[in-house]
C-alpha cells in the first residue's frame, strides 16, 4: 500500500483520477497495525476503482491538521479532490466495503 506525505498529498490524494481512501495512521496505534492487512486486500481487489494510501500522522502534521485528524485510525474517502467522509476506528473489512458502497 502506498503511503503519501504533506509533499506529495495533493498530487496522490487530491489530483488522483480515482476515489481515494487515505488511512490516517501513526506507528504506535494497535488498531492501525490490526488495519494494515485489510486495507492491502481492499486495495488489491479493488485496484482501478479505488485507490487506497496511508499517511504517518506523526510524521506529515500539515495535512493532519489541515483535515483535524484527532484519532487514529481516521479513514477519509476523497474524490474529485473533496473529502466526501471520514470514518474514525478499526473495523472488518465487509464493513468497510459497505461504507465505501456509494463511491465505488
């Protein structure tokens, strides 16, 4: 899964030509680690529809900020360079697939 920066942020994220789910994630958050594995799924069975990267809280505060990401894990959906919605917590990922029913 890719990750992506404050540098690279608005190329990856905002100007992407597909919906984009961006995993706020941190190094010392369990619920993100226990993430990684569904997300890698999520971003193979769903290539070409979906593009899905992480973004390290701690290390890029200028985009964490910018979008008040307080907890972690924070999943954001953007597309056409808009968040359409934020989803806070770990969660399985038949449940995450239906969260991202409408933008797929």
């Amino acid at each position: 899964m890719a990750e992506v920066t404050d540098a690279d942020f608005a190329t990856e994220v905002i100007g992407a030509g597909l919906p984009v789910l961006v995993e706020f994630t941190a190094d010392w958050c369990p619920p993100c680690r226990q993430m990684a594995p569904v997300l890698s799924a999520l971003a193979a069975e769903e290539a070409g529809r979906l593009k899905v990267v992480q973004l390290n809280v701690d290390a890029n505060p200028e985009t964490t900020n910018a979008y008040k990401v307080l907890s972690m894990p924070t999943f954001m959906v953007f597309r056409d360079g808009e968040p359409l919605r934020s989803m806070v917590g770990a969660r399985p990922k038949r449940r995450l697939l239906e969260e991202l029913a409408d933008v797929l």
